[in-house]
C-alpha cells in the first residue's frame, strides 16, 4: 500500500474515532498548496539539465508549515504529498506551534558534482523563495540533502528577504544551527523508546535491539541505547548487516564504518543476510530506514516484541494487523521519530531570539517533549479504546481540528 493510501487510511479511522465532522474531515486531508517548479541548470561541462521540484504545503492551522525538502530520483508528488500530511500530524503530537509541508527535488544527487547540487538548490530556492518564509514555510533537510543544503536555501532567500536565519533549520551551526540537531531523530527515538518500556515496567537495560538503517538516526539511536547499557545485537544498512549474540561493540562499529564505509568484515560480529534483520530474534526492533519494510510477507515472522518506527511510514497497515494480533506493542512513526522536528523548532526559537541554546539545554526539553507526548498518546488511547497508533493520530488529528475549527475554517 503506498504511504499516501496508508496515511489517508490512518487518518480516516481517526476521524471517525473522534466524530468529526465529514465536512471537516474532507477538509482537514486537502493541502493548503501543491507547488511543482521546472528547474534548469546548466551542467559542469556546460549541457543544460532540467528537474521537477515539488513543494506541498499541507496544513497551516497551529502555525507556520514545516517539512523536509529531500533529493532522490523517485520523489514524487503523492510520497510527497503523504509526507506533508504526516509532518501535520507529527508536529501537533509533539505539541510543537508548526503545520506540515515537504518538498523534494527528483534527481540522483549522488550523480551530481557539488557545483552542480549547489546551482540546482539556488534555482529551486528561486523559485519558491516567496512562498516559503520565518513564519510560512520553514524547510529543513531530508533524505539526500543536509546541512549544506539548507546553507545554501538561506544564502539565496537571504538575497531576497535580508539575513534570515530561521527559514530553515538543520543549518551548519555557524550559520545559527542549533546544538544537539545532528543526534535529535536518534536522540528522540531513545527517550520515545525509554517511555514505552518504563510504561511496561522495563528499561533499555533489560533489552535487546536490532536496527535497520545505520545513517543518521540508526547510529545514533545504537549509540545512545549502548551508552545505556542495551544489547544491540543486529544492525544493518544499504552495504550489508552484521550481528553478534552478545551485543555489538558500537563505538569500534561506528569507527569501523567511518574506515571501510561498509557494515561487513567488522571484526565484532557476524555477518548476515539482509532480509533475515527484520526477523532476527530480539526485544526490540527499530526500523530506521525506508517505508513499507514491514508488510505481510514478513509480519508474522516478526520475533521481537517492541516496534519502535524510526522512519516514516516503516510498517504497512496489513502488517499492522498481522503485528497487532500477535501482540507486538507498535510505537508510531509520527511520535516516535518527532524528535528531528522537535529540535528544529529549537533550532527556529533560537534564531527568532537571537540567543543560543546550550546542548544539555537542548537535549532537556527534547526530552521533556517526548515525555509529554507520551502521556498525551496514552490518555488518547484510554479515551478511544485504541492502539497506540490510532492514540497518535486521534490527538494529532485533533488538535488540528481544534485550532482550524477556533479560527473560523467554513467563514
């Protein structure tokens, strides 16, 4: 099932788990705007190349749009228009004053030349520049871009609008990033992760993980889990999987990667087939990777007894299901993964105050963020009788009801 089905789906049960309004409903789920853009730059050895650009903005009811602009070659507008959506519903669990966006460029960056990735971002930022904005539209990195990118997204607004700092987020700290940005997806997925156990009595201590995905969110959510005295037993990403029983040395891993730039031939563990990560035996399974890795070939052979969805849209509602039905305890993608958006919001609050944040600081409130959402999650779950993610949705989902119906949506 594609994301944007799937999130739609979510959504509706939602929406019937809290009554709404049918006219409400269908008007919650349209974007506020759908910008596509012709973007031509000519090429280092002088041949002209055109991509598509997209931006969606989805919702804008609690406060200004906030999304991730990603490159990859199979950006399209309805991934993208799922993802505004999510990005909607994820800043309201978090309780964090944003709406959702997202945008994405369709194009191979790594068969770009960096003079080439920098031309193409300015042509991009050109021509959305008046569309986006401190307190419209405010992009951060995603897959493929980073924080290079968003250097440039401000250079080139910036020639528009003035120095403008809080247009985007998951800046290079030299130009107003925030401490503590680089590790907040991963660091969030912890403190989500330590929530849920504590709710069932148990501590990252006790447990044993395995980790798809070893980029940003997966290295760092095995860092921060094995400095907790957790097992991480599996990890795995695009180069090949490795395992240990006993709990893999994630330090020399890390140090190992940055040498040979692959998982495989690390000395600390065993390596693996790729497909079997998912239903390797463990506690705690944290997908951190691309959607729809969980669906109904290999739900049912799923060992572990906690999902903690570190990417988007990880697991597909038949999977759900076959999860739900075996027990497995599934904490979502949109609360669960919010600590990235979390931190930019930081990140923004920083630079509309033109005052710095400490790291622990940052990391503090991260926290008090995650804790907070949690309980919200669970009351919701209380009130509808429900799973933890139609908990997410419903109180994602309501509080955008809530403030489109306070300013006045049918006027």
């Amino acid at each position: 099932m594609n994301s944007l089905v799937a999130t739609s789906r979510n959504f509706r049960n939602a929406a019937r788990l809290l009554g709404l309004d049918s006219k409400l409903e269908k008007s919650l789920l349209i974007p506020f705007r759908e910008i596509k853009v012709e973007c031509t730059i000519p090429k280092d050895d002088g041949s002209l190349v055109s991509y598509v650009g997209f931006r969606v903005q989805h919702d804008n009811a609690r406060g200004p749009m906030k999304g991730g602009i990603r490159y990859h070659p199979e950006v399209d507008p309805d991934e993208v228009n799922a993802l505004a959506q999510l990005m909607t519903w994820k800043t309201a669990v978090a309780d964090i004053p944003y709406g959702g966006a997202k945008g994405g460029i369709g194009c191979s960056p790594k068969d770009l030349s960096m003079s080439e990735l920098e031309r193409l971002t300015r042509v991009f930022t050109q021509k959305i520049h008046d569309l986006i904005g401190i307190h419209t539209d405010v992009p951060a990195p995603d897959m493929g871009t980073n924080s290079q990118t968003m250097a440039w997204i401000l250079d080139e607004y910036s020639k528009f609008h003035g120095h403008s700092p809080a247009v985007v987020t998951g800046k290079p700290l030299d130009l107003g990033g925030s401490l503590g940005r680089e590790a907040a997806t991963g660091r969030g997925v912890v403190f989500a992760t330590e929530a849920l156990l504590a709710e069932h009595g148990k501590s990252i201590t006790d447990m044993t993980f395995v980790i798809q995905g070893f980029g940003n969110v997966g290295s760092w959510a095995a860092q921060l889990i094995h400095s907790r005295g957790g097992k991480v037993v599996a990890v795995s990403d695009i180069t090949g999987a490795i395992r240990n029983p006993n709990g893999l040395d994630i330090p020399a891993l890390l140090k190992h990667k940055a040498k040979t730039g692959t998982l495989k031939e690390f000395e600390g563990g065993d390596n693996m087939d790729l497909n079997e990560l998912l239903v390797h035996e463990c506690d705690v399974l944290i997908p951190c990777a691309l959607g729809g890795v969980l669906n109904r070939e290999n739900a049912a052979d799923v060992k572990a007894k906690y999902i903690i969805e570190a990417a988007n849209h990880p697991t597909d509602p038949e999977a759900d299901e076959i999860l739900s039905k075996k027990g497995v305890l599934i904490l979502p993608d949109i609360y669960a993964n919010a600590g990235g958006v979390t931190v930019s919001y930081f990140e923004w609050v920083q630079n509309i105050q033109g005052f710095m944040w400490e790291e622990d600081k940052v990391n503090q409130e991260l926290r008090k963020y995650m804790r907070k959402a949690f309980e919200d999650i669970k009351y919701m779950c209380r009130t509808h009788n429900c799973n933890l993610r139609m908990g997410a949705f419903t109180l994602g989902v309501n509080r955008v009801a809530r403030a489109t119906i306070l300013r006045g949506w049918e006027a």
